[in-house]
C-alpha cells in the first residue's frame, strides 16, 4: 500500500477524532428497539436522505466497526448501534494523544449541522483544526455529509449508558 492511499480501517474512524475533539458526544433519548434501523425523519430530513446517509455510514464509512460495542461473541451489537466502543486499533509507533475509546455517533453529535458538514466535507472541525490520526480526512460532497448528518441525528442512543 502506498503511503498516499487510506486504509479502510482509517475511514471507519472518521467520528472518533470529532467526538475528542468536541469532548465528547452527550446522550441523548431512549432506548430504540432496532438499533439498525433509523427512526421516522425529523422535520424537514426526506426518509431518502437518511437512507442514504445510512448507507455511507454503514456500507462506504464503516463507522460501526469501531463506535458500536461487540458482543461476547465478537459480533457488532446491533441493540447499541454506534453508541461508543474500545478502540481496538493501535498506532504503529507509540503517541500521547492516540484515543482509546470510540464515541457514541447516534443521537446528536455535538456540533450543529453545518460544523458537521464541514468536517465530513474538509476534514477541518469547529476549531479549524484538521483531524488527527486515526480518523480519515474525508472529502465527502456535501449532499453526502448532509446526508450522514441526518442519518446520525435519527439514530437513538441506547438507554443504559
């Protein structure tokens, strides 16, 4: 692999670095009974859209290999979808400042939209900082960001943490 190409792995973890950067993801709501499944779209947010921002998220991005815990099994936990998780990867050399847990994606990630279609858009948060490793630098189309937005905001975090 060359050293301009990104590893897969890095664009599951895209959300990780926005939620260190913003100091984590609150939890918001109720428990939802599939966790999988987006709710009824809020106001304004076509039932197409999150369906497409589904699809990012779970097809291209990934984002649930790293921000959804795993059963004892080693399986995904669909019931805690994107609720936050150990971070299993591990840098290469040795940093101070590499994350050690995955935030929690579903719900209401602490930025408005716009910052977040910034981010998914440029790779640069609210701070104009760029993101750190191991999250990607994504270069979404901002439908596709917006897309993710709606998508992330539909999910419900689960009750218990």
């Amino acid at each position: 692999m060359r050293t301009s190409e990104v590893h897969p792995a890095y664009l599951a973890l895209f959300i990780l670095t926005l939620a260190i950067l913003c100091g984590g993801i609150p939890l918001y709501g109720r428990a939802q009974q599939n966790r999988g499944s987006p709710k009824a779209a809020n106001s304004g947010t076509h039932p197409s859209q999150i369906a497409r921002g589904k699809y990012i998220v779970e097809g291209v991005a990934m984002c649930g290999t790293c921000n959804t815990p795993r059963t004892d099994a080693g399986e995904i936990d669909r019931e805690r979808w994107l609720d936050g998780a150990a971070l299993w990867l591990l840098p290469a050399h040795p940093t101070s400042d590499w994350p050690l847990k995955a935030p929690r994606l579903a719900g209401s990630p602490a930025a408005s939209d716009e910052e977040l279609v910034q981010l998914l858009t440029t790779g640069i948060w609210k701070t104009g900082r760029r993101l750190k490793a191991p999250m990607p630098q994504f270069r979404m189309s901002r439908e596709d960001a917006e897309a993710v937005v709606a998508y992330l905001r539909s999910l419900t975090p689960h009750a218990g943490d």
